[in-house]
C-alpha cells in the first residue's frame, strides 16, 4: 500500500470520526499517524500539533495539511487534507437536509445531546496526551518518574495560573512561553555546556 493512500484512508477515517471539532480529531491523527502507521514519532506529531494550532484555520484541516507536508509533501497536504475535508462534507450535506426535514421531531435533539460527552471526552483525551509528552517526553503507557521536567511543569503551571485568574489572552500565553522556555534552555545549554 503506498503512502499516499495509506495517508488518504487514514484521514478519511479521521474526518468520518472526528466528531465535535477539530481538537477532538487530534487523538485520532496521533492514532493513525503515530501509533497504527509508526510514520511519525509522538515527539514530531505534537511539532507538528503545536503549528497547527498556531496558524489561522482549523485544527484538524491545519494538522492534516501540516502532516501531509512532512511525510509526503505538497502532494500529500492536498491528499491528507482532502481526506478530512471530504466525510465532513458529505455528512454535512446530508444531515442539513435530513435536519431541515425533522427538526421539530425531539429524536434528533436526544442524540445531539447525546454526543456532547464523546466529545468532551475526546477533547480531553487530545489535552492530556500533550501534556503528559510535555511533561514526560513520551505517552501515558511508557512515563518514567525520572523523566518529569520541572521546567515544563513549571511553565505549565504559571500558564495555567495566568489563563484562569488573570484571564490573559492564550495567544499572549503562547507568545509569552515559547519567548521564555526558549529563553531557559538557552541559558541551561550555556551554563552545562
């Protein structure tokens, strides 16, 4: 199977699966990409996640772009992000039509309501996932206690604090730790070199 289709199908699958938005894709790109087809380590997938979610668009449609760049080039952006495109699309048009027709039935508002939590928790799934590469260097099934970074942990939570009492603006945020985590490794290389 060459990549290019294998990239095709697994995007399909991410675009027909990924139900609630874009952050809830990620967990299924990092399943397809990372563990299923081995074509990325964990460690390149969130480089990868992380300019995704700083440039303007979508998060699934700038992850499938950005994954489809680094393993196959501007062919595989177009093919990885027509896979992504392409089942939202299609169940788009045809839940519109099929919502237009039976909207007033209470059926349909049950099984809205009934997605709400898949996506929370897929959400959920995407966050935590990060952050334990963050502060571990590897996923959930392999975290070693020696490997905790306190300076990771550290950042994190000054953001955090910064996000929840202060309100601060998340792009102020992100700006704000790149400058300064850039800013300490330089100088932890500098002073253990």
């Amino acid at each position: 199977m060459s990549l290019l289709f294998k990239l095709f199908f697994s995007f399909i699958q991410v675009g027909l699966f990924s139900v609630g938005g874009g952050y809830a894709a990620i967990p299924l790109i990092q399943d397809q990409i990372v563990n299923v087809h081995g074509l990325m380590t964990m460690e390149e997938f969130t480089d990868l996640i992380t300019i995704a979610e700083m440039t303007p668009g979508p998060i699934s449609i700038n992850s499938s772009t950005f994954v489809g760049t680094r393993l196959a080039g501007p062919f595989g952006s177009v093919i990885c992000t027509l896979g992504c495109i392409i089942p939202s699309f299609i169940i788009c048009l045809t839940l519109a039509y099929f919502y237009y027709k039976y909207r007033n039935f209470s059926g349909v508002q049950t099984v809205l309501g009934a997605l709400r939590p898949a996506t929370v928790a897929l959400i959920g799934s995407a966050g935590a996932s990060i952050l334990i590469l963050g502060l571990f260097g590897t996923d959930l099934f392999n975290i070693q206690i020696n490997n905790f970074r306190i300076i990771e942990f550290v950042l994190f939570g000054v953001c955090l604090f910064l996000l929840r009492k202060f309100k601060m603006n998340a792009i102020s945020i992100i700006l704000g730790s790149g400058i300064v985590g850039t800013a300490i490794y330089l100088i932890k290389d500098l002073i253990f070199v």
